[in-house]
C-alpha cells in the first residue's frame, strides 16, 4: 500500500485519512461464564475455619526445633510451591534470615545438589544476594560438572530450577542451564510419577519464570501422588485454592458486569474483548486475598491499554491518531465533540473509568496517585502516535529510538499507576520514584516487550503493509527475519538476567516488598502469556484458556 506513496524530506509522505488494515478478532470465550456466579459466605466461612486450624499445625511444623536444615528448606519450598507460603510471610523469613547467616559459599560438606540448588533459589528468589560459587564443588578436575551427577534426577531438576534466578556473569549456571536439560530430557521417559510429572512441567514452564497461581495449580496435582507428602498441607493447600477461587470469581463477576455496561464489543469491531485474559494479569501482580484493588484495577487498566492500542494500531487514521493524542492531553468532557463518533466512545471509556479510579484513590486515602495515573494515560497516547508515524509512514526509527518508546508502549506505568493505590505500602516516594524510570522498571518493560514483539510479530506485520520492531531491528543490524526473532529470544533471556539483576539490587533499598513484586510478576505473566512466540492474549484458545479453567472455574476435589 504504502510503497507507492512519494517521498517528502526522504520519508514517505503516507495520506492523513488513510487507515491502518483492519485486523478481525476472535469474540471473548467467555461471554457468560463469569457473570452469573454468587458467592455463598456459608461456604466461604467454612474453609476459612478450616484453613485456620491447619495453619496453626502447619506453624508447629516450621518451628520445631527438631528440623534439621534440609527439612526447613524443603517445607519452605512446599508451602510455597502449593501456594500457601502467605500465610506465614514471618515465620519463613525468619527462617531464611536464619539459613542465610549460617550460609557459607565455600562449604564443601554438603555434596548433595538437591539441597544445595534448592538453598540457593530459595535465597536468591527471597533476594539475598548469595553467590553461585556453591555450585563449584560439583565440577570434576576437567572443570565440567561431573558425569556421576547425570543420574541424579531430583538432583538436577533443582539445579534447573535455580539456574533460573542467574544473574550477569554466573556462568557457571549458564552450563548448569544446559547440562541439567540435556540430562532431564534424557532421564524424563524413566522416572515416575510424580517425579516425572515435575521434570515435565519444567521443562515446558520454570517454576521461578511461571505465574505462581498456575504452578500451585500444577504442584497440588503432583504432591497428591507423592507418597511422603504431609496430609495437613495437603488439605490445606486444597482448601485455600477453593477459598481463592471463590473470591476471584466474585471478582470476575463483577468485573465482567462492569465491562458489558459499557458494550464496548458491539460498538468497537476493532478492538479485542479480553477482559478475563486481562483479570489474569491483575491475579498474576497479586493474588493474595487483600490485593482484590489490585487485580479488578489491573484487569480494567489492561483492557483500557487494549482498546487504545487497537484503536491507535487497528483503526484510526494519522489525522485522527493526532486529534485523539491532542484531545487526550487535555482530559476534558467537553473536548469530546471534536473527536469523530467511534473515539467518543473510545475517550468516554477512559474518562469514565479512571473518574472511578479517582473516587476510589479517595476512598482509600490514596489521592496522591490520581495525577501519576491520569499522566500514565496521556504518555501512553503520546507514544501510540509516535509508533503509529513510524510505521504507517514507514519512518524507520533507530533501534535504541524504537526501544525507549517501547518503555511507555509495554503499558507498564499504566498497569502499575492504576493499581498500586491498592498496595499497603505506596506512597508519594514511591510514586516520584516510579516516574524516574528506574533500572528495574526499564528492565522489567524491555524483557516484557521483547517477548510481546516475539509472539504478536505474525499478528502484527500484517502481510508486510506495517513496520514492526522485528522489521525496525532487522533493518537497523542488517539481519534476516530469522536471525531477528533468535535475536530477540536472546534479548529476552538476557532480559531475564536484568531483572533478576535489579531485583537483587532492591533488596537493600527503601522500596517496599509489595511494590517489587509487581515488577518481577510482571515479566512472569508476560512469558506466560506470549510464550513460545505465540500471541495468547489474542489467542487465548489453545494455552491460557485451559489455564483459565483451571484458575477460575474448576474448584480442586477435597
């Protein structure tokens, strides 16, 4: 289309009034699944009594003075792997902080890798800042790990797991990385259940990159086969999922009825209906019973970002982009009129909903965040249009030019602004701090963006008739389509160490534990969601839908 334009001032002077190709969207799958569940408090009130009794069973557990070191890792690694650590966030750092004084990096006694891996991720994920050195007394004299190790399956599934909290310049578990999945892949057809249930699962999602509702999920189903699990956590486990799942479905009930009174789905034929995709990413930043704030928050915002990124990348022409953008700084009502008919509705759904947004941050006594979050909005219109005059006019940016765009373009600022009133600890500090753009925030947007680029690519490119980052970096390195797309999957494994970098870094600065979650379960969800370079939340049919029923639907039998 726009080859045959004509040049102005060495670009391609594109037409004003001409639009985007229109992309065609699959409807929502679940268009009545959430919208008619009532939450009985009878049975709410049940497992909540339930819950309470076999907590205090479970804290008699962790502080017995009988435990030796490998039993209180182990335990801390099971109650948080079937998704009940939160209950005792106290007790297991204390415990940590015990661990973790007792530490010793040269200790060459403990030969055992199952328990040496597992100390090692368990610290590094609590961000204690231990170094991979413990892992040294496992090479032979040829500086390689050592062979007799290639049978040990539990040993080197949790050699995997912790080579998944790596950092810049541990290379040593850049080769464990390696030798553990070559031999995991070998062994896996010879173990048992549920040993072999657990290599499969990380093999295909690594627990510390996995959304930790969707592991527990999984590693309930495993620890039910092992014949030495504890029946109290067991039960325990079970009960606190349903209790969960209960409040996210209420959650999702009245999310769903929120969103259809706008029938934004009738109205806007360019633009995705996902808002259960979007809940799951508010679950995925917290999903602990008291961030509900958080996660309706998080799912409003995210289908907000949704819709203007359809809007801007689907529909609208150059001319309307800019009036949009224009009108959008202004945040006023009557500006309105001045937009043609379908962004009406469009800046109506913003204005309305963080109207909401304000009301609430007043109710909570968090005002302070209102402007940050209204700003996020208007920054992200900002570089939607930018983007949008790139590529429609094929202007080709320079890569570096591309990606400091694409730090507003994640959607990160509008995601966290809008939900971080709901977090127990933000506060003005934190919110000057967020603006500053900080190392892990730029960090945490990168690794998100090159995995969205990676799996959004094919939807994106659109038989060639727009610019994507793929095409701005092939053309910026002189590289094929195919040395690209290796490219960005290794961006996005460097883009792992950056994070897991900056998360370390914060554990000894003023920021608040609540607040650094969302970073890390940020870059979680959007692996999930666009792993294996498939677009999931476009395309929700054939992975995070089962992941969806499982989350939200289907209770666990008790």
């Amino acid at each position: 289309m726009v080859d045959t334009l004509k040049t102005v001032n060495g670009h391609l002077d594109v037409p004003k009034n001409v639009r985007p190709p229109m992309a065609s969207y699959t409807p929502s799958m679940w268009t009545d699944t959430f919208t008619s569940f009532s939450l009985e408090p009878q049975v709410q009130e049940t497992y909540a009594k339930a819950i309470e009794a076999l907590k205090e069973e479970a804290i008699i557990m962790l502080m017995a003075e009988g435990n030796t070191f490998s039993d209180r890792l182990v335990l801390i690694d099971t109650l948080e792997r079937l998704g009940v650590a939160y209950h005792f966030e106290e007790e297991i750092e204390d415990q940590l902080r015990q661990i973790f004084k007792c530490h010793t990096e040269d200790d060459t006694k403990d030969s055992d890798l199952f328990i040496t891996a597992l100390e090692f991720r368990l610290l590094r994920q609590h961000r204690y800042n231990v170094s991979c050195s413990a892992f040294d007394k496992f090479k032979g004299e040829d500086k390689k790990f050592k062979e007799t190790l290639s049978t040990d399956a539990k040993g080197l599934l949790s050699l995997f797991e912790a080579a998944h909290v790596r950092i810049h310049g541990d290379d040593i578990l850049e080769e464990a990385i390696a030798f553990a999945t070559h031999h995991l892949k070998r062994l896996v057809d010879q173990l048992v259940s549920p040993l072999q249930d657990q290599v499969k699962r990380a093999l295909e999602q690594s627990l510390h990159r996995g959304v930790p509702r969707i592991e527990t999920r999984h590693f309930i189903s495993s620890y039910e086969k092992d014949g030495s699990k504890n029946e109290q956590l067991l039960k325990l486990a079970k009960l606190d999922y349903n209790y969960l799942q209960n409040i996210y479905k209420k959650e999702l009930c009245e999310l769903m009825r929120w969103w259809n009174e706008f029938d934004l789905k009738s109205k806007l034929s360019h633009s995705r209906d996902r808002m259960v995709e979007c809940y799951l990413w508010g679950l995925a930043s917290h999903f602990e019973p008291e961030y509900s704030f958080i996660r309706v928050a998080a799912g409003k915002s995210m289908q907000l970002v949704s819709l203007m990124d359809d809007t801007y990348d689907n529909y609208a022409t150059l001319e309307e982009a800019e009036l949009f953008t224009e009108v959008l700084q202004r945040w006023d009502r009557n500006e309105m009129d001045r937009l043609p008919d379908y962004m009406k509705i469009v800046y109506n759904f913003v204005l309305t909903t963080y109207e909401e947004f304000e009301r609430e941050a007043v109710e909570l006594g968090k005002w302070f965040v209102v402007p940050y979050a209204k700003e996020a909005v208007k920054q992200l219109g900002r570089a939607y249009n930018k983007e949008l005059n790139w590529f429609m006019g094929r202007q080709m940016p320079s890569f570096e030019e591309y990606f400091a765009n694409t730090v507003i373009t994640s959607c990160i600022y509008v995601m966290f602004t809008a939900g971080f009133q709901g977090t127990k600890s933000v506060s003005k500090e934190v919110m000057d701090w967020l603006s500053s753009q900080p190392d892990v925030l730029v960090a945490t947007a990168k690794m998100g963006r090159y995995v969205e680029d990676l799996g959004s690519y094919e939807r994106e490119e659109k038989g060639g008739e727009m610019l994507t980052a793929v095409d701005c970096y092939m053309k910026h390195h002189s590289m094929s389509k195919e040395e690209t797309l290796r490219k960005f999957v290794e961006q996005a494994e460097d883009g792992w160490k950056d994070v897991n970098t900056e998360l370390l870094k914060l554990s000894t600065s003023t920021v608040p534990e609540d607040i650094v979650m969302v970073f890390l379960n940020y870059v979680r969800v959007a692996e999930v969601t666009y792993k294996n370079c498939k677009d999931g939340y476009t395309h929700p049919e054939e992975f995070l839908a089962p992941q969806i029923v499982a989350l939200f639907v289907d209770p666990i039998v008790i």
